[in-house]
C-alpha cells in the first residue's frame, strides 16, 4: 500500500476475503438449525477448502483437538474403558500402580470367554449392532489385507470384553481377572470394591501417553476414595 501515490495492494486481502466469503455461505445454511456445530460443518468434505484456505485450518486443528485429545467425563459414566489393560506390555506397570494404592491386587490376566455367551447377555439391538461391527471388520480385513488385528471393547460398571478380529478374521474375546496374593485366585472385576473400580478408571489418566487432555467431573469423589 502507499498512501501518497493513492495505489493500493489487494494481493494479499482477496484470498482472506474469498476465505470469509465461502464461510458465510456455510453460516448462512446453518443459522436457523440450532442441531448442527458450525464447526463440524467445516470439517465435513471441506479439504478443497483447506488446501485454499491455509489460515482456516485452525479450524480443523480445534476439531481434532477437541476429537482426539479432549477426554469429557462424568460421574455416571466410567472414564476409561480399560483398553490399556488389555494390552500385555503394560501389566507390570500397571500393577506397580495398582498396589501403591493398596488395593491388594498383584497382577491381573486377560481369560479367553466364549463372545455367544457374552452376547446373550446384551440386549438384541445392542448384540445386533456388535455382530454387524465385527462383520465389518472381517471385511476390512479381506478387502485390505490388513496385519494389524482390530480390538472392540465393550465396559460397563461392572463389566469388561475385549473383542479381536485378527489378520485371518478370526474372532476372540477376553475378559479380565484379578489376583490378590499368590494363591491363584482370580476374581472378576464385577467382585472387586468400588474403589479398587475408580482407581482402575483413573489409571489410564495417569498412565496415558497419548497427549490428552481430561475433564473430569466430581473429581472428589476420587479423592475421597483415595484416602480410604
């Protein structure tokens, strides 16, 4: 821009123009629906507009931080799903963790349980919407000769299944147990107290490695527990 020679630059203002231009129009489709987040909509298809636009990719940057690396929880629903006991190499880790909070147990073991007798269990839209996932996984693994195996896991309160489709489409599925001691007595997670519970839910807060950012509601009731 000079001031004095009235000659003015618009080199660097229309792109940052045209940027606004399409979000309008993207605004304009939403502003009577009060469902839909402005910003998932500029996540949905929009890598045209991404590639064009490099000062709107904050916009993805805060979709997938809230996505990815945001954890939200509150006190009737259960923080973790324990997929990180699941996992073998964790589990002197995880125990070492485990007793210093003087729970009493010493180890634990993923134990083969046959998936029918787990589904049996659930409600039919439920067991339906689980046999139609492993289904697709299968798929996924055929279509792709995928080597990686894929882990489904399933928590309740008082409940925990890992589900996995390896390589070969094959389907397992495990629960967890717990020892307290060495007489090889291994107790299911629904017998374990209800502290031993939230302990193990915070567990993966405090071993997590994955950059997230956890929001817990009633964290209290966790102290509480912690100084039982």
């Amino acid at each position: 821009m000079d001031i004095q020679q009235k000659i003015y630059f618009l080199q660097r203002l229309i792109p940052v123009l045209q940027m606004w231009q399409t979000m309008e129009v993207y605004t304009s489709d939403i502003k009577d629906d009060s469902t839909v987040l402005f910003l998932t909509v500029m996540n949905r298809n929009k890598k045209n507009f991404y590639l064009k636009f490099e000062k709107a990719h904050i916009l993805k940057d805060v979709f997938d931080w809230i996505k990815q690396a945001l954890d939200i929880n509150f006190p009737d629903v259960p923080i973790s799903d324990y997929y990180y006991l699941s996992r073998a190499d964790n589990v002197k880790e995880v125990c070492k963790v485990i007793s210093a909070f003087g729970t009493g147990i010493t180890d634990y073991k993923m134990i083969d349980v046959q998936l029918e007798q787990v589904l049996e269990t659930l409600p039919k839209n439920l067991r339906d919407r689980i046999t139609g996932d492993i289904e697709r996984k299968q798929v996924e693994h055929r279509q792709n000769n995928d080597n990686e195996k894929s882990i489904m896991v399933m928590r309740s309160k008082f409940d925990f299944f890992a589900i996995t489709v390896s390589k070969d489409e094959k389907v397992e599925c495990q629960t967890i147990e717990f020892s307290h001691g060495k007489d090889g007595i291994l107790f299911e997670l629904s017998e374990e107290s209800d502290g031993t519970l939230r302990i193990l839910d915070l567990l993966e807060v405090l071993l997590s490695k994955e950059g997230k950012t956890y929001v817990i509601d009633e964290l209290q009731c966790y102290r509480a527990c912690w100084k039982n």
